[in-house]
C-alpha cells in the first residue's frame, strides 16, 4: 500500500463490483482439477458482509475507498467461502445459498479439496499487500497484513473446533457458547474491520475500535443465525435450516431454552439421535423464549457495536450503523 496524493479511490458501489468480479475471476481462472467445482461456487456468492464490513472501515469521508481495499475484501470473500465449503462437509448440508453446496454435488473428499484450495487463493492476494504506515512505532505489528489473516484463520479454526467438542453437550453454557462464536464467526469479522481500517490509515486506536465493532457484529450475526434455525423456513433462510440440531450443535436459543426448561434437554438428546424429534423441539425451543432471550443478547451485542462508533463522523458510523442493524434483522439478507 502506498502513501501517495495520486492514490486510486474508488466508489463503494464501484469497489463491490471489482470486488465481485476479481472473486468470479479467481474462481474461474482455477486449473482444471478443481474448476469445475470453483465454477459451481461461482454462482453461490453471497452478500458479501464481511467485504462491505471492510469497504465502510475503509471509506473516508468522501465515501471513497483505497483500491488495495478490493484484493483485501476479494480474500476475506475466498476465505469465507472456504470456511462453508468445509462447514458443509461437516454438516452433511445439502443447500448453501439456494444451490447444492459443493459436498452435496461432488462428495466430501472432492469438497475439502476444493476448501484447501479457496484458502491458498485468498492467502495469493493478501500476501503481496503491505500495511505501509510509515514510521509510525503503533503499527509496528501491522507492518504486513498477512499475520493479521493467519492469526484470525487461528481463531475460526479454534472456534470450529471447540463447537465440535461441545456437540450435542446439553449442559454447554452461555459463556462457552459466546467464546465458540467469537473464533468462528467474529473472529473474520473483527480482521475485516480491522483491516479495512488500516488500509485508510486510521490512527491505530481508531482502527482497534473498529476491530471491536466487527467482533460486536460478528456476534450479533451468528446469534440471530442461530435463531434462524428455529424460526425459518429453508426458503427464507436460503440454507439447510434444523442442520444444527442434525448435527448436535448446540446453540444459544437451545441453552436458554434449556436452562428455562431442563426437562428439553432429554427432548434435544433425543432429536440429536433422531431427527423426526426436531420439529418438535424446534417449536418448544420457541415456546421456551429460547429465541426471544437469544435475540435480546443480540441486541445488547449492537448496543456495545455502536458504542464503538462514538466520536467517527457521521459519514463513517451511518453505513455501519445500517449494517449493524440488518444483521440484528436479518431475515435470510446475507
């Protein structure tokens, strides 16, 4: 990343679409063995939060955003998308996005395959990207980008891996539940935020609250994810809804449902077994207020998203502010 007053800006707008079109490109431009699968996901791209998430910590206030914000946003797309490849095999899920995931079309072994591959492509963009920063000491640590990614990759794995640990753990508490979602959900959140912080050369006590701000949303949208489990339809939602009590993941509506109700869990362990039980569960869960109190956590994870926002112009906190509120709303939007 360079310093200088020629420095290309683009448009959010403008940037979305490069960002979108250098996804498409990496995609299609993979060699022959995995093509047909990167292809495939091609025609899965999603709404892409996490790369608006970077371009709106990157805008200044002009609304304009540095070019080196597309491979940034193009690579957390790829990584993402490597990450629900996987999460897929895991979960035996047949529709990501309203299209067959790619396990479900090519088998598991071509899907992790294929997963391994996403990652090595995001990590081919972030690589040659360098935070240049000048002799500013506060950013010694951000020199280069590329250990920001590796470490957050850490975390998602971490997160992904203390889910599978606790899977169909009907005594999974509430802290555990929030330290699971903040590896493997905020965790890529918080270094989009980040990262589209520093490619605008915020001081580094801005660009940290704006981490935060990532990590605070990142919570707020997994848990309302979760709730969509319970209360949509697999149309609305544009993914395998009930998979989570397929699978035995336990999440916060279920642990509040419980712990109003100790007598579902018996009924959970049963469904886990058994997913003719999952309806059933599914409406008592929401008869229990499992998703009521769920989505009440939620909002105090935004009240404290906002907070970081205090004191940045108008033109930086109204677009995070208004896609902190769609994720807190979110029906099937990303």
């Amino acid at each position: 990343m360079t310093d200088t007053e020629d420095e290309v800006r683009l448009e959010i707008q403008e940037a979305r679409r490069e960002i979108n079109l250098a996804v498409t490109k990496a995609l299609i431009g993979a060699p022959k063995p995995v093509n047909e699968m990167t292809n495939h996901l091609a025609g899965t791209l999603g709404k892409g939060v996490r790369s608006l998430l970077l371009l709106y910590a990157a805008a200044g206030e002009d609304n304009l955003v540095p070019k080196d914000a597309v491979p940034l946003a193009a690579a957390i797309e790829l990584f993402h998308m490597a990450t629900l490849v996987h999460d897929d095999v895991i979960d035996d899920a047949s529709v990501r996005r309203g299209m067959a995931t790619v396990q479900n079309r090519f088998g598991k072994k071509h899907a992790v395959i294929c997963g391994d591959y996403l990652l090595c492509l995001a990590a081919s963009l972030i690589a040659p990207l360098q935070a240049s920063y000048g002799k500013q000491e506060d950013y010694e640590e951000y020199k280069s980008l590329f250990p920001v990614f590796v470490s957050s990759i850490g975390r998602t794995c971490l997160g992904e891996l203390r889910q599978l640990k606790n899977n169909r753990n009907t005594v999974l508490d509430v802290f555990e539940y929030l330290r699971i979602v903040s590896g493997k959900t905020a965790a890529l959140f918080y270094v989009s935020a980040l990262s589209g912080a520093l490619c605008c050369r915020l001081s580094l006590k801005e660009a940290k609250r704006l981490a935060r701000f990532g990590r605070y949303l990142g919570m707020v949208f997994q848990i309302v994810d979760d709730c969509k489990d319970f209360e949509m339809r697999e149309n609305e939602a544009q993914k395998t809804v009930g998979k989570d009590i397929a699978e035995g993941v336990v999440t916060l509506p279920l642990i509040y449902a419980i712990k109003s109700s100790p007598e579902l869990a018996d009924l959970a362990k049963q469904a886990f077994l058994d997913t003719s039980y999952a309806e059933k569960l599914t409406k008592a869960v929401v008869f229990a207020g499992g998703t009521e109190k769920a989505h009440v956590l939620a909002r105090r994870y935004a009240e404290k998203a906002e907070r970081q926002l205090t004191g940045f112009p108008e033109s930086k906190t109204r677009p995070l502010s208004m896609l902190l509120n769609k994720s807190l709303n979110s029906a099937g939007a990303f």
